[in-house]
C-alpha cells in the first residue's frame, strides 16, 4: 500500500539521518575522551621532567620517576629508555613495558615524541614517549579501561536514542501518511463504487486546498461530466427510440399491406410505395441527425482555420437546389473561424432548411453573416411563446410543426456545433412576424496558414478563393431587401 511504502520510506530516511548523527557524536565524544587521556600524559610527563631537572642534567643510572610502581585501573606507570636501548623500570615491573626501537629514537634525539597503546598487565593503556634527557627518554602510560567504558556507554546510548528516533519517526510517518492519503483512500473508494454500481453520482469530500484537494475537486468534476454525459445518453437513447417507433411501425403496416396482396390497384400500391420511401428516408434523416448528436467535441488537433462566409455560401449552394421554390437573399463579408468546416456547414444547412420549410415560398429567406454572427430570418408563422425555450430541445416540435416532416433533431444539432465552436445560437422573433436565428462564433484575423473552404456538397471540390475576397451571393438589389426585413 502507499500508505506502508510511505512510512517505510521516512524510517529508512531517519534511519540513516540518525545513523549518521550517531557515528559522528560517537567518534567526536570518544576522540575528545582520548584528547584528555593524551593531555593527562603530557602533564604526568611535564612532572618527570621537572623532577630530573634537580639531577642538572646527570640522572644517575637506574634512576626511576617517583611513584612509578603503581600502574593499575586507575594509576600511571613510568619507565626510562637509554638510547643503547637499557629499560629503568621499578623494581618488579622491569618486563611491565618493553622499549622498542621507536623508544630508543626517541631516546637518541633521532625522533619526536608520539604517542602509543599497548596492553599492561592485562590493561589496556595509552603510552607518551617524550625525550627526557640527552640520551634518554621516559615512558609514561596510563590506563584507558574508563574511557573505554564511557564511551561503550554513550555508544549504548546514542544507538538507544537512535533506535527510538527512528520508531517515533515510522509511527509519525504512519500519521502523517494516514491523514494526508485520507483524500485518496476516499477518491478510491468512490470509484470502486462507480464501478461496481455504474453510478455516477458519488463525490468525494473536499476539505482542503492542497494539491490532493485539487485532485478530489478534479475528480468531482470529471464525475458530474460522466453522470451529465450519461444522462444525456440515456436521453438520447430514451427520445430516439419513441420517435423510431411511429415511422416504423407506420412503415411496417405499409409492407403488410403490400404483402397481402388483398386486390390493391396499381395506383392504390404505387400510393403505399411512396409512402414507405418516404418513411424510409425520415428514418435516414433521424438517423443521421441521432449520429450527429452522438459525436464528441473535437480534439483541438483537428480544428483548423475555416472561411466561415464560404462554408455559408456551400451551404447556400445546395438549399437553393434542395428548395427551388424558396428564394434565398444573402449578404456575406469574409469571415474566419477555428473549427471543422464539415460541422460548420451542417449547421448552417439546417437553419437555412428550417427556414425554407417554415417559409412561404413568396418571401425569400434573409441571411447575413457579419463580424462572426450568422443570422437567417424567414417570414413564416414564427414561434410561439410557449416554444420558444424548447426549441432547441432535442426531437421537440412544436404544435404547429407537427404537420411538417421533420424530427426535431435540427436545431439540437445546431446548438450543438455552435457549443462545440465556442458560440451560440439564440432565436428572436421579430416584430413583423417570422423568426430570426442568430449563430455567432468565435473570429480570427482575416489571415492563417491553413484555410479550409468546403464545397457545396461533400463530394464536390470547389476552388479556395482570396481570403480578402467578399463573395455576396445576390444581386445589390436582393441585399436592400434583406437590409430592409432584418
């Protein structure tokens, strides 16, 4: 688990922090302890020098610092080196310490004094061995057995301290990582949850500000999108599967009849097939429009730069071929947009077959685009009040729409697309009657290395045009119309 692998890694860290800490006071206590031990030879040292003075720098043969014979757990030892290598010890002790030749250079005046450790009737003690006269040179020793103790004790010590240090540290460790893993022990539990129900609809607490704070509200987040996205799926699936059931169960009793073949007359048929292709495509319609919703916002990585006054100007293209009777007025200033030209054009195409369907066909149908925003007025029925909120609504039609073939998916892709572009659509109805429709859209400067300009259907090429370019697709007197209803 995290939380294990946590305080495991802050004990290892004041483990060796501690251990650290414990070795240098080890060896600082246990050098200083020796520097005394060093310094308390010199002085014993300085003694025997001072006495031999009296002697005026001729020490009789044999002659023995005073108090040498007492060498034990607490006393210091002294003996005489001659450079011809002759030991003056006290009487008793003559194999007590051996001089060696280090002691005898000393003795001569060849070398300096040093210090030594050597083992003394069984005691383990530090020996200083200084010139003392021309041609001789004292050994004085005394035992470290306490020093060796005070510091086997302050090492007993250090290494309980240490030891304890280092528990406190794991148990704090532990705490520490017990409360501050707490949010994502809470976030891991939501999402088994999540998982295990397929609801979405937990959240985790947030109580902090911090970086894991962050990360629960990050996770609340991403769960109200799941749980809007599948409602909105639920949704989707939930309305087109009514509005599927009316055409094919219409279209299912039209092939019924066709199959039982009960004496129906040839007109009486061709009646009944017409009706059944005509089914037929509405579903294709409803079918294509449940697809369009279904689609996600594009990535950012697809995005491009789009003539928005060509993609209107396709799109003008086919609904004056989809719609000859209805007249078409358009007015269009360059215009670029970041997004996909396809969708874009789909949007387009269904506001302007919403308004030739509404439309009369004796008034021509109004479109302007302009500093971004798209508007397309027609001089239908309009909308009434009570609609006009649900318009956009995904398969609602309203009252007086209901005569006309459609499946209400239209404009709910027209929001869509507008939302995904970082835009809206908003419906206003006029004074004179009719509807208006305005889709704005993000603007670009009239400048980009990557144009992209669709044709006036998705199998068609169509050249790019000068970006500068202004393209109105009617004449100037279609454009003073249009200036006079909008």
């Amino acid at each position: 688990m995290l939380r294990t692998r946590f305080t495991f890694v802050v004990a290892a860290a004041v483990a060796a922090v501690t251990l650290a800490i414990t070795a240098v006071a080890f060896l600082v206590v246990r050098a200083d302890l020796l520097n005394q031990v060093r310094q308390q030879l010199a002085s014993q040292a300085a003694v025997v020098q001072h006495e031999a003075r009296h002697f005026d720098g001729h020490i009789p043969s044999g002659w023995v610092p005073p108090h040498s014979d007492r060498f034990g757990a607490s006393s210091t030892y002294a003996q005489v080196v001659t450079a011809e290598g002759a030991t003056w010890a006290p009487s008793g002790d003559g194999g007590l310490l051996t001089a060696g030749p280090a002691a005898i250079a000393v003795a001569s005046g060849s070398d300096a004094a040093y210090y030594s450790q050597a083992t003394l009737d069984g005691v383990r003690a530090m020996i200083l061995t200084t010139p003392l006269a021309p041609g001789l040179a004292v050994q004085v020793a005394m035992p470290v057995n306490t020093v060796d103790m005070q510091v086997t004790s302050v090492g007993e010590t250090l290494a309980l301290l240490s030891a304890i240090g280092v528990a406190l540290a794991a148990l704090v460790g532990w705490a520490v990582a017990r409360a501050g893993l707490a949010p994502v022990g809470r976030l891991a539990a939501v999402a088994e949850e999540v998982t295990a129900t397929g609801n979405p609809g937990g959240r985790v607490e947030v109580g902090r500000a911090d970086e894991l704070g962050r990360l629960a509200m990050s996770f609340n987040t991403m769960l109200g999108a799941l749980q809007r996205s599948l409602a909105a799926q639920r949704q989707l699936v939930s309305d087109a599967s009514h509005e599927l059931r009316t055409p094919l169960t219409s279209m299912r009793i039209n092939v019924e009849l066709l199959a039982a073949e009960s004496g129906l007359t040839a007109g009486e048929q061709r009646e009944i097939l017409d009706r059944v292709v005509a089914q037929v495509d509405e579903l294709g319609q409803l079918v294509a429009g449940v697809t369009e919703l279904a689609r996600d916002e594009p990535p950012a990585s697809t995005l491009r730069h789009v003539r928005l006054d060509e993609v209107v100007a396709a799109a003008l293209e086919t609904a004056r071929r989809d719609w000859p009777r209805t007249s078409f007025a358009a007015e269009l200033e360059p215009c670029l947009v970041t997004g996909r030209a396809e969708r874009l054009q789909i949007a387009v195409r269904n506001l302007l077959d919403n308004a030739a369907k509404f439309g009369p066909p004796d008034a021509a149908v109004q479109v302007r685009l302009a500093g971004g925003e798209l508007t397309v007025r027609d001089h239908g029925p309009g909308v009434a009040a009570d609609d006009q909120p649900h318009v956009f609504d995904r398969f609602y039609r309203a009252s007086a729409a209901r005569a006309v073939p459609g499946s209400g998916l239209g404009l709910s892709i027209v929001r869509q697309v507008a939302h995904d572009h970082g835009g809206t659509i908003r419906l206003h109805a006029p004074g004179n009657g009719g509807t208006l429709m305005r889709l704005t859209l993000p603007v670009r400067p009239a400048s980009g290395p990557d144009l992209v300009r669709p044709a006036a259907d998705p199998g068609e090429s169509r050249p790019a045009a000068d970006p500068g370019e202004s393209r109105p697709a009617t004449p100037v007197a279609a454009e003073r119309e249009f200036q006079h209803h909008i």
